[in-house]
C-alpha cells in the first residue's frame, strides 16, 4: 500500500501516492502513465500549538443543499457559479497592502495563541461540518423567507472548490453537530491571513461574543452566511479577531487598529450608500451587523471607547428597518425581532456607563415593541420568557429592556442631585422608581417556558434563567439604594435600614447566583456586569455604628466586681440579660461582616477569571471601578447613600462596555 504523500508533485499529493520527486517529472507518474503536475510551493497553516486529537480536518464533502444565499428585498434570482479564488479577492478587496502588514507582523496568528476552547470541538465557517445525517436543519427564518414581501434570500454565486477540497456549502458550514464532529480539511488556496483571522473568529471569538454557542447561534448563523458576501462582515470579523489576538500578544496592536479602521473605512461607505436613499430597497443586514460587531469590541483595543458612534449608527439603521417593516411575513419579523433584541442587550450595557439621551432621536424603545406597528404578525404582549434563547439577552428580553430603564434612570437621577434640579423632578424619579419595581416584582422565569435547547453543553438554558434572575436582583438593587424610600423597611427612622434589610440581602443573593454559574459557561459575557452590581451592595456599615456595638457590649457587661456587689437581685439578673443581648448582636454583625467580606473576596477572584476567558482590557476596568466602590464605602459618613456607584465611576472614568 502506498504512503501518504506530504510533498512531492502535485499528482501524487492529490492521490495521497509516495512520491520520489524525481524532476522534471516523478517517476511514479511516469509508470502510471499520466501527465505528472510538477512542484508547486504552497504555504501550510502551522499546527504545533495544536491538540492534534482535536483539530485534524477532513476533506469536504459535496451536499446538496441550495447555494449560498444573502439576505435582499428583491425575489430569488439565481447566479453562476464562481471560483473560490475570486470569491476570496471579493472578500479581500483591497487587503494586498494590508496582508504585507500583516505578514510583517505574524505569518498567521493561530500558530501563537493556543485554542481558548481546546476541549471544544473546532468550529469554522471554512469548512463543511459533521458528516452526522441528523445534523439540524437553518431556522425557517432564514431558510425559507418568502421573496416577494420585505426581506428576501436571494441566491448569490455558489462557492465552487476545487476536487481537492470538494464542493463547500455555506449552509453546512452554519450548522455543525456539536456531538460528533469529523476530521476537515482545508484546500490550501485559502492559506492566508485574512482568513485565518475569520476563521478564528468562528472558532475562538463567536463562543465568547455569546451567551450560548452552537449550531442555534444568531451570530455564528448571520455571520456564516455572510461573510464571503459582505466586505462589512468579512472586515468586521477580522477586526475582532485581531483585537482579541492583540490582549494575548501586544505586537499585534498595531495590526488590530489597522483592521478595525479598515473595517470602519468599509462601513463609513456602505452607510453613505444606504443614507442617501429615502426609502431602503435592500435590507442592509451585512452593514447592520458589521457596526454592531465593530461597536461592541471596540473596548476590547481600548477599554473607555464605548463605541457610541457605531452603535448609534446601528441604532438609526435598525430604527429604518422598523419603520418600513409593515410588509413583512412573520417569519421575517422573527429576523427582525431577533436584531431588535440584539440591540437591547447593546443599549443595557450603553444605559449603565453613558447617557443615551442623544439616541432619543432614534428611540428604538418603542419600535422594539414590534406591536406598535400594528402589524397582524406582531405579538400583542410580549411575554416574559422567550421561547427561543438568545445569544445576548438570553432567554428574557423583557428583564433587560427594564434593567435598561433601571440603569437609565439611576444615572439620570444622581446627575440631577449633582445639578440641584427642581425637587418636583426629582419627585418624578421617585414615581418612575416605583412604576419600574413593581413591573420587576410581577416577572417570573421558569425553564420550561424555553422551548429550544441552546445546543451548548456547556451553558443549558438554566444558566440563562439563572441570569434572568440576576437581572431581576441587579434591578432591585440598583433602585432600593437609589432610591431607599422605596423600600418597606422595619424601621423608617434608621438611614441603614434599606440597606440591612434589602439592598445587602439582595446583593448577598445575587452573589449566590453568580457562583452558579461557572466562568466556563457561555454566559460569562453577563458576568462582570453581575460582579459590579453585587458589589455596589456590599457595604459594612458606618464606623460610627461599630463604635456603637463596641459600646453596648461594652456598658452591658459592665464592671464585674461592681455587677457582683449589685444588692438587688432582679438587677442582678437585668445585666445578664443584656449582657447576653449585646453578645447576640456582636456575633450577627461580625458573621454579617464576614459574610459580605467573603463575598468580596469572591467577586475580585471571579472577576480574575474572567480576565482570563474574556478580553481582559474591560474586566481590569471591573476591577479598578469595585474597588475604588469599596474604598469610597470604607470610608464613609454614618449616612449611607452619599457616595454612590454612579459618581465614583464618572469621577474615576472607569467606564468600559461590561459585556
């Protein structure tokens, strides 16, 4: 039996033959009788960081699933077929300067970094998937939207292989099994940088841009099907990628600024195209995407950039989309519902760090409400658990529309102390407080309202109730220490009583869930906003409340000679009594004391963690924001609420997006 081939002529090695190199032509093929196809150098993707139990390719295989289709508001049209090296120049368009700098940097950026997932079988949109008959089928939504109303699937150029690799399909790509995953391969016409950089955000980037990752992905689908198609996306994911790269290696910086200005030089053109028509003719989901990409990892090169131009450029496309929406079917409103819920999770983490009044020229708030639109395939109550998860909000779009409000109107109220605005608007703060609470009270998440697995084995939908929770206590806490009137405490006359008896117990609680949940899990994204909220409720208490334990033991024990001497018995008897009172309350705060000290200790270790399965630039921002909260607290007056999370963050500018 011949050996496999790793060199040699071209002929041998697409037959896997030995062959002896002999030149001009080898003589295995001369024996064979056949044309020998010379000694072609070509350049191999270097594996020697690899577990190479995981990470073998095998060859693609043909299917025959349609070609690949992009989304359009035209009807299905179908195109001829192109080669795979002019599909690859369309989603290079102008990188042949870009690939020199890069190169000039690293030959390929997966030969430094080793997998973040190495027990994770590997994921890429390069290649075909399992070879599993049971693999599940695209979402309706996307497979079978219809052609003639609103969003359109609009066949575009197949990819065309060569017979080395097979035909590849898109559609495959998008949808591996998760269980049983076979060798691929990939043709070596693909060995490039840009590409190696895309197809580590499949594998690396899209788990840990996610709640969940799998073949159900949102993402990981959208991205799939466009990236060979749209210059946004393609440059968008190659961004990501390299800034993520850049927190493992620093010498890829500069590379990973050149990307993302690539990336938002292709953006800034299509959005020009698409604000110069009144009326969209083509849903722009590629730009779409691409700044919602671009917006959200910018913190991953710098921790203070926001991001706030793109995603307010999102926001207005997506405010377009919404109002020219009234001809959709229904299953192109899940499309669009499901970019809608996208952008809530967006504004949540915008609502905590920025005032986004000056989005309110595009209040997408009350157009994600697809009801407002009077649509006959608009849901009239949106209800509290959604039935399909969501790799962003999860499995409750509700809670974290009304977390944002929350957060929104936090910010607003502590900025209006710092301006000394008129105490009737402050009364309106009050009010609005009270309307959000109640609305938070009446949600309850149970798991079998989802009725779609999240197909990650490592982040079951529990996890995702479990975060639904934790956005219910973040809510609450963020309202009772805002606004302590609101809290039906015991004792109205003591200041701490809010924070006794609600906002610790509730930071306490959401600390518990947070251990819940392990950093592993695909949820991690939610985590470093749970671990700053959590810790914004963990305060000691006033020195002058300590001093004032120490002197209550202290009067209640008493002298023992003199309690000894004491002739009345009843009195004698009296100052046991309170001496074992005052013990009593030492103890419950001392355990109270360490409780919320292993709490901290808790979220400063879970947030270095994190550091470490997520981009590591926000989580040190994290760490910076708890701490100085924590130093501010330990050294406050005997009145809580004067020092506030909101003031420390605007004063130290440890701003960054938390997820």
């Amino acid at each position: 039996m011949s050996l496999r081939s790793r060199s040699g002529c071209v002929t041998c090695r697409a037959k896997h033959l030995k062959c002896d190199e002999s030149k001009p032509s080898c003589q295995l093929c001369s024996t064979r009788g056949v044309e020998c196809g010379g000694y072609h150098l070509t350049l191999r993707w270097s594996r020697k960081h690899e577990d190479p139990t995981k990470n073998v390719r095998r060859s693609a295989h043909t299917r025959s699933r349609g070609p690949n289709q992009r989304w359009s508001r035209t009807r299905r049209q179908s195109g001829p077929g192109t080669n795979a090296v002019a599909r690859n120049d369309a989603i290079n368009h102008d990188t042949s300067s870009n690939d020199t700098t890069v190169g000039n940097v690293v030959s390929d950026p997966l030969d430094l970094i080793p997998f973040s997932g190495a027990d994770q079988p590997t994921r890429t949109a390069l290649d075909p998937t399992s070879c599993d008959s049971s693999i599940p089928e695209l979402p309706q939504a996307i497979t079978d939207a219809p052609g003639d109303l609103g969003w359109s699937l609009v066949s575009s150029d197949p990819i065309e292989m060569t017979q080395e690799s097979g035909d590849l399909d898109i559609a495959d790509a998008v949808i591996p099994s998760r269980q049983t995953i076979c060798p691929l391969s990939i043709p070596p016409e693909v060995n490039d940088v840009s590409i190696s950089l895309i197809e580590y955000w499949f594998r690396d980037v899209c788990g840990l841009w996610s709640q969940y990752d799998s073949d159900f992905n949102f993402n990981r689908i959208i991205a799939a099907t466009l990236w060979s198609t749209s210059a946004a996306v393609s440059t968008s994911l190659r961004g990501m990628s390299s800034a993520y790269l850049s927190t493992k290696g620093p010498h890829m910086q500069k590379t990973a600024i050149s990307l993302m200005k690539e990336a938002t030089k292709t953006i800034s053109s299509e959005l020009l195209v698409v604000k110069s028509s009144h009326q969209l003719e083509v849903v722009p989901l590629g730009l779409l995407y691409g700044l919602l990409c671009v917006g959200t990892s910018i913190c991953w090169l710098n921790a203070t950039h926001l991001g706030i131009p793109l995603l307010r450029e999102a926001k207005a496309l997506l405010y377009r989309i919404n109002q020219q929406s009234r001809d959709l079917s229904s299953e192109e409103w899940d499309i669009l519902r499901t970019l809608n819920r996208s952008w809530a999770y967006c504004e949540l983490l915008l609502s905590m760090v920025a005032d986004t009044g000056s989005f309110s020229q595009y209040d997408i708030d009350k157009i994600e409400d697809v009801s407002v639109d009077q649509s006959p395939t608009a849901q009239l109550v949106q209800p509290v658990m959604d039935h399909i998860p969501h790799p962003w909000t999860g499995v409750s779009t509700i809670v974290t529309r009304i977390l944002t409000e929350i957060m929104r109107l936090c910010r607003g109220y502590r900025m209006s102390l710092s301006q000394d605005l008129f105490t009737n608007h402050q009364f309106m703060f009050v009010e609005e407080a009270r309307a959000l609470k109640e609305r938070l009270l009446d949600l309850h998440f149970e798991a079998p309202a989802v009725t779609v697995e999240t197909g990650d084995q490592r982040t079951p939908v529990q996890h995702l109730v479990n975060v639904a929770e934790a956005y219910q206590l973040v809510g609450l806490i963020h309202i009772y220490q805002t606004f302590p009137d609101l809290a039906d405490v015991s004792d109205p006359n003591n200041p701490w009583a809010a924070w006794d008896e609600f906002v610790t117990p509730l930071s306490l609680r959401l600390v518990k869930l947070i251990d819940m949940l392990p950093a592993d899990s695909g949820c991690k994204m939610t985590q470093p906003l749970l671990c700053i909220t959590a810790s914004t409720g963990l305060r000691f208490g006033s020195k002058e409340a300590a001093s004032k334990n120490d002197n209550l033991v202290g009067s209640a024990t008493g002298d023992a000679e003199s309690i000894e001497n004491c002739d009345d018995m009843l009195e004698y008897i009296d100052h046991l009594v309170q001496a074992d009172e005052a013990l009593d309350h030492l103890t419950l705060t001392v355990e109270s004391r360490s409780e919320i000290l292993s709490a901290r200790c808790f979220l400063m270790n879970r947030l270095e963690v994190l550091g470490t399965v997520l981009p590591p630039r926000p989580i040190a921002v994290a760490k910076k924001l708890v701490q100085a909260i924590w130093n501010e607290y330990n050294n406050e007056g005997p009145v809580p609420g004067r020092v506030h999370w909101v003031d420390i963050m605007e004063k130290n500018n440890l701003r960054s997006l938390f997820g």
